[in-house]
C-alpha cells in the first residue's frame, strides 16, 4: 500500500516587501482610528450639526470612489511601487489641509484629498498582498488590517489626551503625514516587478468536491462557461455586499459611538473617545487570531460569525448606562468588526483568480460608497431621533452581512464545481 503524502501546510512568509506593504495600512490605520472619533469633536469646534459632521464620511467616499477605476491603471503603467509612493506623498498632502482647516468645506477638502491617496494606497498594498501570498492571502490580508488597527489602537488614546490637555484633535491625526511619508520612503526599496507576482490559486475551501457536477451532466462547452461565469459573478456581488456591511458598521461605529456614550453615560468628550480605543482594541486582536485561523477554517464561515458577534457587542454597547460597560460592548463588537473587513475582501480577492487589481477597484467603490451614505446617515438619524435610536441600524447591517457570508461562497462552489466538471471531460481550464 503506497502511503498518500499529506499536502505542505500553507505557511505566510514576511518578507521585506510584505513589511513594506503593510506599513500602508498602519498609515490607514491610525487615520482611520483617530480622526473617525474626533468627528464628533470637529462638529462642535466648526459649530455643525451632527449630519454635517457625517459629511466627512461622505467626502472619505467621494475620494474612494474617484480612485477606485484608476488604481489598477495606475499599476499597470507605473507598477505597484510607483503607485504607491506618490499615494503616500498624497496622504501626507491631504493631512496638512485637514488639520489646518478653520471651515467645513477645507476640512472636507482636506479628507477628500487624503481618502484619495489612502484608497490607492491600500488597494495597490492589498492587492499586491494577495498576489504575493496565494492561498495563504488571508492570513497576509487580515494580519496586515491587525497591524494598521494594532497601531491604530493608540490613535483614539492619543486624541483623548491630546483634548484633555487642551490641545484638541488636530495633533493627534496630524502624526498621520509622518507614518504617510515614512510608508513612501520604504516604498522607493521595494522591487520594480512588485506588480508581477504569481497569481493566486482559487481558495480550495471554496471548492466542494461532493458539489462537483458530473462531466456528463455538463452541457455544451458554451453554456457550461456561461454557467461557470454566471455562478461567478452572483457570488462576488454577494461578497460585495459583505464588504459593504463590513465597512459601514466599522465607519458608522468609530464616527458617532463617542457621542453614543457621552449621551448614555455622562462620560467626558475625552474619556468618550479614547473609549474607542476598545473598539480598536477588540479588532486588533481577533484579526492576529483570525488570520492563522482561516488557513485551517473555510473564511466564509469565520465571516458570517463575526457578524453575529457584532451584534452582541452592539447589544451590550447600546444598552450601556456606565462607560465601563459602553467598553465592553465596544471590544466585542471590535472583536467581530476586526474579522470582517480582511476575510471578505481576502475572499473576494481569491475568487477573482487573474483580476485581482479590478476586483480590488470594486470593493473599493463599494467600500466608499458605504463610507459615504453608513456615517452621514446615522448622524441625520441622531439628529432627528437622538444617537440612541440611530444605532438600530447596526444590528440590521450586521444580519445583512451574515446572509451574504453564507450565500456568497454557495454560487462560488457552484462556480467551481463546473469548471472542475469540464476539466475532467477534458476540456481547457477556463480562465
């Protein structure tokens, strides 16, 4: 009896331009984690109301949604490390007028410029990751979203000391141009080829052998590839929709759960918003767990779990009349949040085989049309109902997100399961 050799585990390699890749979404991170909390704070100092404030969300969309088509021309002509670097002078630009902005509209300009550079940042970096790791792209994937809101973790700390010894946001987020130029410098030393990596293997955890079509169930070659491409199609605007509830839960909770808990607890502007920090805290550690976890898990499955966690957290967090268990809830929720944004884009990615780049676009233009409608739509309802009552749309977002974890990845296996048909009739991989 010949003795059948076990498959080489999947291992994730940290390379030099890994590390490189990574330092973007520590850039994004600490952005991100300092600046969403200090909307709050910015409406009051520009004397806005909380749906103006919620205007930042939308001009973080607007940017998103403008580089969203031309990040991956911009890789094809000038390669990853040059898209990169100029993303990260672009970055540090948009920061310098965001912080020294006296009105809404140079605010928004300042965001606006900023989202821009960032969104090409981290879809060149994201990208560039899923190429480089293959199968193991979700463990790169969700390790480096636990570095960016590892590091991140310290933002919404900084910006309640900084108000608290009378100096305001503007400090604490204008430490982001640094980390942006910082990031460019080690961009100049990655390699020139950095956009042509090997494309990765369809995630195996996608393909159910007991699915599989049989070869003489497969009709002709046409409408098998129309099937195939059917299925396929189906099955990203599912994942789709989960990166859609990723990133509106993310951004709605980090732009309006400060004044959430200073109206349901009495807790000060700056220990309100250095509370965040637990929801920081919560999505950084999940995503170290996650990331090794989804090489031995399907992803999809830890996916639609981490909605349903999102929503206990959400439960305790809105039920808080203390800070202390406002905290609570925000780092279960955290917990739930972290796992969510990096598995379904790394599943996404993995899907998309030889379109990493547009697949990549997509989420992108998803992503900042929720960034743009999930803050400026809870803070309208704030407005109008008080932040209490707004933050009823969490858990409906959240449930949205688990049904499209769970039927996403049906019409992906279906997908798979006919080309796997028509390769064991002999017919040539579909591409």
């Amino acid at each position: 009896m010949t003795a059948t050799a076990e498959p080489a585990p999947i291992r994730l390699v940290r390379d030099r331009p890994t590390l490189s890749l990574y330092s973007y979404f520590v850039v994004w991170g600490w952005l991100l984690y300092s600046f969403s909390p200090s909307v709050p704070l910015l409406a009051d100092e520009l004397g806005v109301t909380k749906a103006q404030g919620g205007l930042h969300g939308t001009a973080f969309a607007a940017g998103a949604i403008l580089v969203a088509r031309i990040t991956p021309r911009l890789v094809d002509r000038y390669g990853r490390r040059a898209t990169l670097v100029g993303a990260g002078v672009l970055i540090a630009v948009g920061t310098i007028v965001l912080v020294t902005g006296p009105i809404l509209a140079w605010t928004l300009t300042g965001v606006f410029i900023l989202a821009a550079g960032g969104n090409v940042a981290v879809s060149a970096a994201q990208a560039g990751l899923s190429l480089r790791h293959g199968r193991a792209s979700s463990a790169a994937v969700t390790e480096a979203n636990g570095v960016g809101s590892g590091v991140g973790l310290l933002g919404p700390l900084a910006v309640g000391a900084c108000v608290a010894a009378g100096w305001g946001w503007r400090p604490a987020v204008a430490a982001t141009a640094v980390l942006a130029i910082g990031s460019a410098l080690l961009a100049l030393r990655l390699p020139s080829d950095a956009r042509d990596h090997a494309v990765p293997a369809p995630d195996p955890a996608l393909v159910d052998p007991a699915e599989a079509v049989p070869a003489e169930a497969v009709p002709a070659d046409a409408i098998a590839l129309d099937a195939a491409d059917r299925e396929s199609a189906v099955a990203t605007r599912w994942f789709l929709v989960a990166i859609v509830a990723a990133i509106a839960l993310e951004n709605a909770t980090t732009f309006w759960s400060t004044d959430l808990i200073r109206q349901q607890t009495g807790a000060g502007a700056g220990i309100a918003t250095a509370a965040t920090a637990g929801l920081v805290a919560g999505m950084t550690v999940i995503r170290f767990v996650v990331g090794p976890l989804s090489l031995r898990i399907e992803p999809a499955r830890l996916l639609a779990a981490s909605f349903l966690v999102a929503v206990v957290g959400w439960a305790i967090l809105w039920t808080a009349t203390e800070t202390p268990v406002a905290l609570t809830g925000l780092v279960i929720a955290g917990i739930g949040y972290g796992a969510q944004y990096p598995l379904s884009i790394s599943i996404l990615l993995s899907a998309a085989r030889r379109s990493t780049d547009r697949a990549q676009a997509n989420a992108t233009l998803a992503g900042g049309a929720a960034i743009g409608v999930a803050p400026y739509v809870l803070g309208a309802l704030a407005d109008s109902f008080g932040a209490h009552t707004a933050f009823l749309v969490i858990p409906v977002v959240a449930l949205m997100g688990a049904a499209a974890a769970v039927v996403g990845p049906v019409a992906a296996r279906r997908a798979s399961a006919l080309r796997t048909a028509r390769l064991l009739a002999g017919s040539s991989p579909v591409v």
